[in-house]
C-alpha cells in the first residue's frame, strides 16, 4: 500500500471483525470487550462467571454490536478449542483474539507452595499457550492472517521484592511467547504482541486509589518512578490492545508494548 493509499479511518478500524476474548469478565477483558464493541467488533466472550457473561454480552448488544459467550476456562486443550470454534462458527472466522487470563498470590519463594506457582503458571502461561494453539490452528487453514494480543505486565521485565517469583516467571514467560510465535506464525500473516501494564484501576487494584491510608503510601512510592505521574486507567490499556488489533499495527508483532506512564523507562 502507498502512502497516497493510506485511509486512516480503515487502518484504524476494527469494524466487522471477529474477535475472542478470553477472560472477558475480568476488569481488563470487559474493558477491551466495550471498547472493541464501539468499534463495531463482533465478539465471542469466555470465561467462566454465567451471569456477568449474560450482562456482558446485554451491555454489548446495546451498543449495536453482536456477542456470543461460553462459560469456559482455558484450561484444557478441549475447553480452548471450544471457545475458537464458537467464535469461528458465530462469526464466519477469526480475525483476532485477546487473553486476559490470569492470577497472582505473593508470597517469598521460600513460603510459596509448589501447588501455588502450578496454579498461577497455569493461569498466567499455560492457559494463554493453549488459546493461541487452539487459534493457531484455526487462523493458519483459514489463510487470511489474524492479530492475537496477551495480557503481560511491567513484571515480565522488572523483578519484584514482595513475593512475586511465580507472577514475574509467568510474565516473562508471555513475552518470550509471542516473540516466539511471532517468529513461527509470520509466514501465516498473523501477529502476536503482549500489552504490559502497570498498576490500572480496577476493583482489585482500588486500594491503591485510595486517598488515605497504606494504599496512599503504596501508590506515592510507584508514582515516584512514574515518569507520566499517575497511575494507569482501563482505557489506557484497551487503546494498545485496541491498537494491536487493526491494520495501522500489521507490521508490529513478537513485542511487548508497555502502557505503563513511562515505568519500564527508568
């Protein structure tokens, strides 16, 4: 395409498309579901709460979008291979797909119980490694290229001091992920990047907007290594996610994009 060619209002748009979203009823996968949904996207929601799917699902059809959800889990090669096919049967094929999967406990290495690292790797890793097989396998025979996009953190590439030797792990783990799909998968036209946020709002993260209080003493110690001076909003992570998606981003894959106010720069 020639630069007289470029439409930005086509290489920015998601209008049409169809996109998995798995985790959708987590802060950030809801988020990423109403924002894609504005765009005109058509979405295909998994996880495993029934009534915030329902109320998802609502919320998107109000907006004039179309949705269709499954009450599932990655959690197995048979539930991800399940959620790509109803995207791909709803939709008439996959055009992307989005992994919000994912959990933490902190605890020093030498507290951390063994169980408990298998069950974050296996949220944090494993589960986004079975979707993108399970995708793969779908976008590959349909030929026509796709964009799928994790959810990492600022923690794949920084360590932690409090506990976080399974959370850490399993980012970096999604980093090295999608550098390496990128590599396997470019031959196929589809691209695979990681968004690495910092702390954003959200119910879980709510006590570090707080205004008094241990939250407050958290929050001022982070933003005295924010360059941007505050602290992450949803939205600031749903526009690289939302990005990622369309034509203006086909030539990025195998990197992992950091909304993060300028944290990793220091």
């Amino acid at each position: 395409m020639s630069l007289q060619a470029f439409d930005p209002k086509s290489q920015f748009s998601v209008s049409g498309k169809s996109f998995l979203i798995s985790g959708a009823t987590g802060s950030l996968g809801k988020a990423v579901a109403i924002g894609l949904a504005k765009g005109g996207a058509h979405l295909t929601l998994a996880d495993n709460n029934l009534s915030e799917l329902e109320l998802l699902k609502k919320e998107i059809v109000q907006l004039g979008s179309k949705a269709e959800f499954i009450s599932c889990w990655p959690d197995s090669p048979e539930n991800a291979e399940k959620m790509v096919a109803l995207a791909v049967k709803s939709f008439d094929g996959l055009d992307g797909v989005v992994i919000t999967n994912g959990t933490n406990h902190v605890a020093d290495i030498v507290d951390l119980h063994v169980d408990e690292w298998q069950r974050i790797m296996d949220a944090n890793l494993r589960a986004p490694w079975l979707v993108c097989q399970a995708a793969g396998r779908r976008m590959i025979k349909a030929g026509r290229g796709g964009s799928v996009v994790i959810l990492s953190s600022t923690r794949g590439k920084l360590g932690h001091p409090a506990g976080y030797t399974a959370y850490c792990t399993s980012k970096a783990g999604v980093d090295s992920l999608v550098r390496t799909l990128a590599c396997e998968w470019g031959r196929h036209k589809i691209t695979i990047n990681a968004v690495g946020p910092t702390v954003f709002r959200s119910p879980i993260s709510a006590w570090m907007f707080a205004e008094e209080g241990p939250g407050k003493q958290t929050r001022d110690s982070m933003l005295s290594r924010i360059p941007l001076g505050r602290l992450g909003e949803p939205e600031d992570v749903v526009g690289s996610i939302y990005f990622l998606l369309t034509p203006a981003a086909g030539f990025i894959t195998g990197q992992t994009i950091y909304p993060d106010g300028g944290y990793t720069a220091g």
